[in-house]
C-alpha cells in the first residue's frame, strides 16, 4: 500500500462482523487528508464502525486499514497515532465524566496525553476561550445542555493537537443554534491548522452541503464518494437528500415514496391533550418551566427542541410516568390519573431509547404486549399477523431486536404502541438515528395514522423537515415553551426563509446571556514546540497517565456519598453487629426436665444442672412423649430424663442410666452442650463421693491440664474480630472495585482507554488506587474499633498487620477488577464478585472453620484466595501475638495474589474495542 | 381478576426467560447450587472432623503409644509426632490446632498411683472447634488410660451412667448441618441479587417504565417479579436438595420435602420483595451492590445458621426477628432434621409471610417513584 500523501486513510476490502451481521462488507476508500470528509448514510450501515477502525479503537478483523500513512494492525503505530488522531465517539457526551467539571474533564484528557501543569492550563484556557466555555469551567458535564457537551467533547479531542480530528455524529441531539456554533467552531479551527484532516459521520444532510468530500453508506458499502456537488451532478438531483435517495440500490429507492400530508379535515373542536401551566423540578433544577399547549383530536403535534430541553420530562408528565411539581396535565378532557387504566388504554407511548425486550424476539414481544393489553383471544392473533404485514417486521419475526437495524427496531416500538388501538400516540424522538427512507416510511405509517384511523400523535423530533410536516408544531429551549403554531406561521412570523433560521431566531431571543455565543477568538495559540513534545509517545508506563485516571476515579466516588457511605461507615456498623453476634460462647442453652423418679437424689442431681450458668430450665416435661415435642420445636436444646427408680438404684449402687436428649440438628452447639453435660456430670459425681466418703472420686486417673492458648478466656471475640476484619476488608472493596470496569463499558467512557495513550495497566492501576486507599481508610477505622469497642489488645507487631493489610486490599481490589475485566454487564458482575467472593471466604479461609481442618475442594478453593492468609496475618498479630518472622510467607502469599490478579485483569482487558 | 392474574403470568414467564437467557447468571446459578454447596458441606465443617493434632511423646511408653494411636478419623487427622521445640512454631503458623505433650516418666507415674500431669495445648483462635475438640481429647486420654489400667485390672466403677444421645442427627454430623445451612444462604443471597439487579437492569433499559404506561399496575410488576425469580430458586433449591443434599451427601431428611418447599416458597416471598425494596433504594447499580452485601452478609451470618442464636446478646436477637432468614433457618431445621410437620412450624411461617409483606408493602409504596425518579 503506497502512502499517498493526499490521503489521510484508506481502507482495502475492509470487512467487519458483528456476530453473523456484517457492519462492513468487504469496503476500499481512500480518504482524503487536510479537508472535511463526511460519511452520509443511515444508521446501522457501518460508518461508526468504519470510523472505529481508521481512529485505532476497534480491533480489525479482515482487510488493511491504513491512516496517517501507517498500519493500524501495527501496535506500535496504533501507539504513536494515539497522539496524533482524536475520536469523539458517537452520543452527547458519552466519553465525558458527568460529575466531573468542564475544567477537570479536560484536565484529565490532557494529563493522558502527558502535558505537563502549566502546558495543561494554557491550552485548557484556550479551548474554552474559544468555545465560549470559560464562563462555567466548574459546571459539571453531566448538567450542560447537548450543545455544550459536545462542545466541551470537541475540546478534549482537541486538547493534544491532533492532526486527523475523527468525529462520530457530532451533532444529532443538538439544537440548530449550537449546532450551527459548532460548525463555525471547526471552521474556524480548520482555518488555524489547514493541515489538519477531518472525517466526520452525521445524519444531517444540510450539514454535508458543507463537507469537502462525501463517501454516501449503504448496508456495509460506500456507493459513492465525491463532493457534494459531484454526487449531486451525478445524480442530477438538486439536494444532497435527494442524490443519497437516487444513489440507493434500485429495491430500496423503488420504496421510497415522497411524504405529502394530506389537509385535516373537519376538526371537532375537542381537545385529546391539553396542559397547563405544567412544570416539573428536580431539586433545585427546574426541567420543565411553566408549560402550556392544546392538542386537538388527531392533531399531529410536533414538539421541537434539543437533547435536554425538557421534551420527554414533559411527555412523561403526559403520560403520567412523572408527577407534576406544578400546572395541570388532561387528557380527554379529564384530569389525568396515573392510576386510572382506562386511560392507559387510549394512550400508546414509544419512549425515546429502546424499550422493549432485547431478550425476546419481535413476535414474543408483540405477543406479550398483546396480552397485557387483553386483546380477546380471536382478535389477537390477527391483529399481530396484521401489523407484522403493516410494518414490514414478517421476515424479522423470529429475531431478537438486538440484531435489527435501529429503522427496523422503532418500526417494531410503534406497531407495539399502536397494538391496542389507542386515540393518543405518545412518541418521544422516534426517528433519532434512523435514515432518511426509514424515516419517511415511518412518518407514511403516521401520516395513516392520523387521517386515516384519526389518531392524535403528539411526536418530538430535532429534524426540520419532519417538524414542517405537523400540523402544528411547538419550539422548546431550556424548559420553556418559545413558541407554539403552525410551521408556515412561525417561519413566516421570523422573516426566516426556513424553519431552521426561525428556531435560530427564536433561540437567539431566548437566550440573554446564558449560553453565549463563541468569541470570534482563533483556537489554539499552537506553539510547535509544545507538539514536538507531545508526540513523542512510549508505551512506558507513565505515572501521569496512571495518576490521571486515579485522581479521576477518586473525585468521582467522592462525589458519590451514598457509595462513600457504604465504603467507610459499612465495614464500622457490620464490624459492631458480627463481633456482638458472631459468638461460639455457647450460653443459656434452654433444656427441661423429665423426672419420673422425683426422689431427693434426682432433685440433688438436676440442682447442679439448674445452677449451671450455662444452661436455663424450662418447664418440666409431664408426659412420656413430650421430649420429643418439645425437642422438635427447637424450644429445647437438650431435655434430660431421669427413670423411676433412679434414687434407690443409686443408693444401691447399681449405676443408675440417666438419658440426656441433645438437639442434634447444629452439630456445634450440640457438641458444646454435651461438653458441659459431661462437666456438670463430673460435678455431681465428685459432690457425691465427698458427701459419702468425705474425699472426691476422681473420674480420671490422669490429670489433663487444657491450656488454652492464645484466647485463655476462650473468648469469640479475640478470634472473631480479627477475622471480621478480614471478612470485611474483601467483601466491600471487591464489590466496590467489581463494577468499575463494566460500568465504563455500558456508559461509554471505556473508550478513552482505546483512543488514547493510556496503556492497560496505567488504566487498571489508576481505576484500583483509590479504591485500596479508601479500603484501607476502612481497615484502619475497624482496627480502631476492634482494640476500643471491642477491648481486643494487638499484641504482636502492627507494622506486620499493617503492610499485611496493605498487600490484602491490593489483592481484594483486585479481585473485583479481575471479575469486572470479564464480565459483560454490571449485573453479573455483582452476582460473581458476591457468589465467588463470599463462598471461600467465609467457608475456607479459617474465618469458622480452621483451615488445618480442611480438606478436598475446599483446600484449594481456599488456598486460590487471598483470605485464608491475611486471617493468619490479622488472628496471628491481634491474638496470637505475632510478627513479621512468623508471618512473612502470608505476606507474600499475598503480593503474589495482588500480583495475580493484576496480570489477569490486564490479560482480560482489551485496549481494542473487538 | 382474571386479566390481573394473566398479566402477572405473561410479565413472570418474560422475567423466566430473561434470566435464561444470560449465560453468566445461569453457569452462577448451576455452580452455587451444586459445586458450593457438595464443598462446604463436605469440607468445611463445625465438627471435630479432620482436625489435626500434635504430639511430644516425651515418656516413649506403650501408653503414649496407645494415645497417639487412638486419634483416628474422621474426627482426627493421624497425630504427627513433633518436638518440643516446634510447639510454638507449628501453633503459631496454625499447623496444629492440639498439640498434646506426654511428659517423661508418664506411664510409670500412672502405674503407681501418682496421678501423672498431660498437656494438652489449643489454639483457642480455632473457636468452632478448641472447645469441643478438648473435651474429646480428654475423653480419649482418659478412657485410653482406663483401658490400660483395666487391663491389669485397675479400675474404678462410677456411681451413675449418663447416657448423652442426639436426637435427630445421632453421629452430630456436620455435614447434614452445612449442607441445609448452604442452601439457605444461597437462597438468600440469589433470590435477592436476581431480583433487585433484574429490576435495576429494566430500569437502567427503561422498559419498566414502558410497561408502567400500559394497563399493568405496580403490584402486577412486582408479584410477577416475585413468582418468576422466586419460582428459579426453589426449582434449584429443591432439586439441590434431592440431589447434592439427599444423593450425594447422602443426608437424610428426616421431615416432608414438600412442606420444606412450601416454606421456602415463603421465605423465597420475603426475600424477592426484600430485593426489590433495595432496588428500590438504590439509583445504580453499583450502589444496589454495596447495598445488598451488608444485607445478605447480616442475613446469612446471624440468622443462627451459622453459630447459635443463644449467643448473641439479647438486643442482637431481637432485631434478628425481623430477619426472614432467622425463621426460615429454625423453620428448616425443624422440618429436615427434627421431622417437624406443620403443627410445629406454623409461627415460623407466619412469621415468614408477615416479614414478607411488610417488605412488599413498602416497595409498592415506593416502586413508581423509584421507578421514574431514579432513571
């Protein structure tokens, strides 16, 4: 493969699967460097993908993909691109940290690209100069609007000078206005580096007008590259919508009908949904602010706004999800009752993200839904057979949505909401993300819908052209209503030629202030030398780019009370629960008495059992079987009879049999019980032969001197306590630790391992370090427990427990690491940590049973852990008085296991998205 | 009536399948049920079983032979003869649990009537088994030495015959004991994370909320939750018990299979609801993790099924009650061992069923709010 230095990437018979689907089948472009190349397409047809592949972050799996004039299956030029390419993945702000400030976001992408305090604070400066940021650099991401998070987005892509700027959808969610901003942001930093190359995904159509050079997708495949002008010659077509139409394979454009909504006809007057006044708070935040609109019966009702503005808070106010703070929701001209199913029944509502059943198959889900909505049995299945017809979904019956092109999976959440028939349609963004022919079908089904069957729909939507096809339509910033009519109308009441100018005149009103515009400041006051040393890139392993991630992770769980809460205040309260509860002293055995001797010897011989502080007597036992029912209950522990007889016997010297009846069914206490029985019985004997012969009878003719060691009061505490500490210093931080990893996958920020320097196990040993300091905050606070609350002296060597302990939370942090590193959701990384964590740990670590005592299984199972040896080091140094000499090979046991689980977890990780 | 019970058993068979189909959850369910439960019982008992013992025959007579010979399994490991001067060092690192020391001249001491002095030293940080395991080993030294002197017709009779017997589990096996105690804790511990982390996850999905705008109330949501996952735990509990418990580890049961089913089906209402009340709780599902570990944790170690409800301080028993898993352990002990039928165990059900309802009671009252809030 030549490096033509005009062209930034290319790809060679590029083919990726995802499962059986291919994403990408068999493509070869060439991408062309120092301008704006835009991927146009429908979702689904691979531009992510493709644009995965030319950034790094996905692994290939067949064909060569060449950019910045080197391999990317090469590892060492993957390594130096990482400095060189920024990737902005596709959602708003789905590689940002929601809790984390704008200034502290960008802070951390510039430490993973090893700049140094001052280099980070200039550029940090700059950026947000530029993108009309600076105002709020302590506002966190998770509370900007979908404008400012991409901007913010497109600021940590930008933080270390990339000179090829990947950028996955930039815009969908956006209003028009910071959409607009956000071109002119990339102009203008465009005009500042000239060399730079930009490749660019989007939906929007009106945005690629404005692209260099388009490649058009389709199913995998480019079917047709060029500028824009050259695909619309070719094409003679005068729009880009228009020419991508033309370019489609014949079966797909056949298909394609132009949309014309036909006229209302005759309204009645009456009103489905009416609100008023409606306003929704969430704590100090005020989403939907004072809300009013009319919508008449079979009314197509537009509501128009961007990500965050307050749509769906509003449409689940409509459909009772949400209660109102204030104002008034009706429907049918009734107040609305979200427990009133009557009305559920009229309304059909498709939420904005997938709601149905990935796990169930589009006929299992039409199926279900079918029954809750008690569809009579001999309409059922007709009604199924029907819109499966209707929506095209026959061939796709038997999948799981999971597999289906996004098009495909809205067309299924409509046929489910429309299955019962409903007066209302509720449809939050159902065509966000779906293309343009997708798109115009599922409006035809609407459009029918509502001429035909009458049917109100209330639908939002950020695409203009969809907005113009309302019969009325309401624009909404910031959760407020900026005006309310008829499309025409409001464009018309703007001067503005199109309904975008008329919502960017609208916005421009609104806002006074609160989200400027940018400044006409150039970006990026570049200094040569500052790049030379950016790029220069290892994979070594950096301290920054470690510290980075952990003073990242650790400003997030602080930010987290509720977790810090459960890290540091639940160890304390388990520790004063388990040292109080957890007890062997086997005391007040409750036990009862059947005598049917009653002579002064039995009374005599029951005395010393009734005087015993370890036991308490129940009512006697009266009749023959209640031993044994009463045994049964468990009200009794052990029930003792004595024989009618027993006193003359005695006397006699017959050696009389007393029976004791022992609750057999917890061994333990059992044994205990009949310990004490044996002693009470020893007791007696020795009273009896003083009182007959004036000097003890010794039972044995040995004397057996019992040293209890270590614990000579045989107290539960000095051996329970200790253990409870190591108990509670794996459970938690292994749980804590457990979803770490997966979480960063389900909510996106995993990729900011892929696409930038970071290397695995600065990434690991980042995501670890403030989980093991706040674990061994946790230790700490227990041992100050254990020797307080508890009295349980340390008295062996604390510098042995501590680095003991020290080296056990490396381990136990670990675990969880390692089990998040393989798990795929956050759910069964939780059922694993607390299935494979608690099992040995409490059965095979020594914590009740002693670990000298096992055997099978269970010995190894235990020694695979790091428990069983940090109980030797915390037992060992509290009770048994020990220290380093005695206790080393523990210690290292448990590097080793620190060790261990690292290395796995780092084995597991991928640095690729596969 | 007849509409709510078919929407509660369309939206169960959907949560049936969803558990099914995630291959992690059911390679966890398969191996907790089987695998644990066969190792801790088997291997980790409470009993003196295996336990290893020590001994400096300092005398080197036919008696200490016969002392050191008298350790047998399963109750001990052969004793290993070692030196006084490895005492220390093999308790310290925990080798040893019993290290007897026969002091020189023992046998003959014993011979003339002397009354000679054994050592035996525990390690009283082994708490489930020093105490018991002493009086054993007093009872081995002393009828060994008893046996050795009645052998050359020195013997004393005692006054009276105490006779100690079991009921219900007569060898005091332990296994039979881990073996139902481990069920019961995997049933806590499972029923609980699947429900809450499943209702978590339809949150996190939003496809609760989509059925909350259908004609499906929140109690349908929730008693469809219950019977679904509660329905998995008892078909694994009791297949668990047929198989690893009865055939495998060959325990007895002493009580009807089916009335212990019964009550799990109850304890297994407690539990799901408790599940779904910490889900309720929690916003995410890291918190629903850190949360239910406590929880389960509490459960599972004070409920009496692992050391004895006597022993822990009264205050400590009483909010104990509140637990479910409290009664259902001294339910299952009464039904498995003591064959305790339901004249016995009815207060433990009831008890069960109250606990039970109080927990679904207070997720209804906050399942919608968490729902739409929190997501």
């Amino acid at each position: 493969m030549s490096d033509a230095p005009d062209s930034v990437a290319q790809l060679t018979a590029v083919t990726h699967k995802y499962g059986d689907v291919a994403a990408l089948d068999d493509v070869s472009v060439e991408i062309p460097s120092g301008c704006m190349a835009g991927l146009i397409g429908p979702d689904g047809v691979g531009k992510s993908t493709l644009l995965a592949l030319i950034s790094g972050v996905r692994t290939i799996q067949a064909g060569s993909v060449h950019a910045l004039s080197g391999d990317m299956h090469d590892k060492r030029h993957r390594r130096h691109c990482f400095n060189r390419i920024a990737y902005m993945p596709q959602g708003l702000g789905k590689n940002l940290y929601p809790t984390l400030s704008i200034y502290e976001n960008l802070d951390f992408f510039a430490r993973l690209f090893g700049q140094a305090s001052q280099e980070r604070h200039r550029r940090i400066g700059e950026l947000l100069e530029a993108t009309g940021l600076a105002p709020f650099p302590d506002r966190p991401a998770g509370k900007l609007s979908g404008g400012m998070k991409q901007k913010l987005g497109l600021c940590c892509a930008l933080i270390h000078d990339p000179d090829l700027l990947v950028l996955d959808e930039p815009t969908t969610g956006v209003d028009p206005l910071s959409r607009r901003q956000f071109w002119q942001l990339i102009d203008r930093i465009r005009a500042r580096r000239p060399n730079m190359s930009v490749v660019v995904a989007t939906a929007y159509m009106d945005e690629a007008e404005e692209f260099d050079w388009l490649a058009a997708m389709d199913d995998g495949n480019i079917i047709a590259t060029g500028s824009p002008s050259e695909l619309k010659s070719k094409t003679s077509t005068d729009t880009l919508e228009a020419a991508f139409i033309q370019l489609l394979p014949e079966h797909k454009r056949s298909r394609h009908k132009h949309i014309v909504v036909p006229q209302r006809t005759g309204t009645d007057g009456q009103f489905a949904i009416q609100a008023t006044g409606l306003t929704k708070r969430f704590g100090d935040f005020t989403a939907v602010d004072n809300v009013s609109f009319d919508i008449e019966r079979g009314e197509i009702f537009g509501f128009l706004g961007s990500n965050g503005c307050g749509k769906t808070t509003t449409m689940k106010m409509l459909t009772g999800l949400l209660p109102a703070s204030a104002g008034e929701a009706r429907l049918f001209n009734r107040k609305l009752n979200a427990r009133d199913m009557q009305t559920r029944r009229r309304v059909g509502y498709m939420s904005q993200s997938f709601s149905l059943y990935g796990e169930l198959t589009v006929l299992q889900n039409l199926v279900l839904h079918a029954h809750l909505f008690h569809l009579p049995d001999d309409q059922r299945e007709d009604r199924i057979t029907e819109l499966l017809q209707r929506f095209d979904l026959h061939d796709v019956q038997d999948n799981k949505p999971a597999s289906l092109p996004l098009g495909v999976k809205q067309r299924l959440q409509l046929a489910v909401a429309i299955l019962h028939q409903p007066e209302v349609l509720i449809l939050d963004e159902p065509t966000s993300g779906v293309d343009p022919i997708a798109r115009d079908d599922f409006w035809q089904l609407l459009i029918e819908l509502s001429r035909d069957e009458g049917v109100t729909i209330f639908i939002s939507t950020h695409f203009m052209n969809e907005a113009s096809r309302c019969d009325r339509i309401s624009l909404m910033h910031a959760g407020k209503v900026l005006a309310v009519g008829a499309p025409q109308d409001l464009a018309d009441a703007r001067q503005a030629a199109s309904l975008d100018d008329a919502f960017v005149a609208y916005l421009e009103e609104a806002i006074t202030g609160s989200e400027p515009d940018a400044p006409d400041t150039t970006v990026g006051a570049e200094t040569t030398d500052a790049v030379a040393d950016v790029h220069q890139s290892s994979g070594a392993f950096s301290i920054r780019r470690m510290w980075a991630y952990a003073s990242r992770e650790a400003k997030e769980l602080l930010r987290d009370p509720i977790r810090l809460a459960f890290a540091l205040l639940g160890p304390i309260i388990l520790m004063v629960t388990f040292g109080y509860g957890i007890s062997f002293d086997v005391e007040e055995l409750p036990y009862a008495v059947y005598d049917q001797d009653k002579s002064h010897e039995s009374r005599q011989l029951l005395e010393n059992f009734s005087s015993s502080r370890y036991f308490v007597e129940r009512q006697p036992i009266t009749e023959p079987g209640g031993v044994e029912t009463r045994l049964k209950s468990g009200e009794l522990k052990f029930a003792i009879e004595v024989p009618s007889g027993f006193g003359k016997n005695l006397l006699k010297g017959e050696q009389p049999e007393v029976g004791v009846w022992l609750d057999g069914a917890m061994p333990f206490r059992a044994e205990t019980a009949r310990g004490y029985i044996q002693g009470v019985t020893a007791q007696y004997i020795a009273d009896m032969s003083t009182r007959q012969s004036g000097r003890p009878v010794s039972v044995s003719p040995v004397s057996i001197e019992t040293r209890f060691r270590y614990n000579q009061a045989f107290k539960s505490t000095y051996a329970i306590t200790p253990g409870c500490i190591m108990l509670l210093c794996i459970l938690i931080p292994a749980m804590m630790t457990a979803v770490g990893i997966v979480r960063e996958k389900e909510m996106g920020s995993i990729t900011n391992l892929y696409s930038t320097p970071v290397t695995r196990m600065e990434f690991l040993l980042g995501k670890q370090l403030p989980y093991i300091a706040i674990a061994y905050a946790s230790f700490i606070s227990l041992c100050v427990l254990v020797m307080l609350v508890f009295a349980v002296p340390l008295k062996g060597s604390f510098p042995a427990l501590a680095v003991g302990a020290l080296l056990y939370v490396w381990a136990t942090t670990g675990f969880g690491m390692l089990v998040s590193s393989f798990v795929n959701s956050q759910i069964a990384a939780i059922f694993a940590t607390a299935i494979l964590a608690m099992i040995p740990t409490m059965n095979f670590s020594g914590f009740m049973t002693p670990v000298s005592t096992l055997g099978g299984g269970a010995k190894v199972m235990g020694a695979m852990f790091p428990a069983p040896y940090f109980q030797q080091i915390s037992v060992g140094s509290f009770t048994k008085g020990l220290s380093f000499p005695d206790l080393w090979s523990n210690h290292l046991y448990l590097a080793g296991f620190g060790m261990s689980f690292f290395l796995i977890a780092t084995f597991f990780l991928r640095k690729q998205d596969v | 009536m007849l509409q709510r019970t078919a929407n509660i058993f369309r939206l169960g068979v959907k949560e049936l399948r969803s558990v099914l189909a995630d291959p992690v959850l059911a390679i966890l369910l398969v191996w907790t049920f089987t695998f644990a439960i066969y190792e801790v019982a088997q291997n980790a008992k409470m009993e003196i079983s295996n336990a290893s013992v020590a001994i400096v025959d300092e005398d080197r007579s036919e008696l200490s032979r016969r002392i050191q010979d008298a350790f047998l399994p399963p109750y001990f490991k052969p004793a290993v003869e070692i030196s006084g001067s490895e005492i220390d060092r093999s308790m310290d690192t925990g080798k040893f649990i019993f290290v007897i020391d026969i002091p020189p001249g023992f046998e003959a001491d014993l011979l003339s009537g002397r009354k000679p002095e054994i050592q035996v030293n525990i390690d009283a940080t082994a708490m489930s088994v020093a105490g018991t395991g002493a009086s054993y080993i007093q009872t081995i030294i002393t009828s060994e030495t008893l046996d050795f002197l009645n052998a050359r017709g020195s013997a004393t009779q005692l006054p009276l015959d105490v006779v100690v017997r079991a009921s219900f589990n007569p060898n005091l096996n332990s296994t039979w004991f881990m073996a139902v105690m481990q069920i019961v804790n995997n049933v806590t511990v499972l029923a609980m994370i699947l429900t809450g982390a499943a209702l978590i996850r339809e949150r996190e999905h939003g496809t609760i909320e989509h059925l909350l705008v259908m004609p499906v109330t929140s109690a349908q949501i929730m008693i469809a939750k219950v019977w679904a996952n509660g329905f998995i735990i008892v078909v694994a509990a009791g297949l668990s018990l047929t198989f690893v418990v009865q055939g495998l580890l060959q325990v007895p049961i002493a009580g009807s299979k089916a009335l212990f089913i019964a009550g799990a089906v109850i304890y297994l209402f407690s539990i799901t609801s408790l599940g779904i009340l910490l889900a309720t709780m929690a916003r995410s599902m890291p918190q629903f993790g850190l949360l239910a570990i406590p929880v389960f944790v509490v459960m599972e170690l004070l409920s009496g099924g692992t050391t004895p409800m006597e022993s822990m301080p009264d205050w400590l028993q009483t909010i104990m009650q509140a637990s479910p898993s409290t009664h259902y352990v001294s339910f299952s002990q009464a039904v498995l061992y003591r064959g305790a039928w339901i004249d016995i165990v009815w207060p433990q059900m009831l008890t069960m069923a109250a606990i039970g309802c109080v927990f679904f009671a207070v997720s209804l009252f906050r399942f919608r709010k968490a729902i739409v809030n929190f997501s």
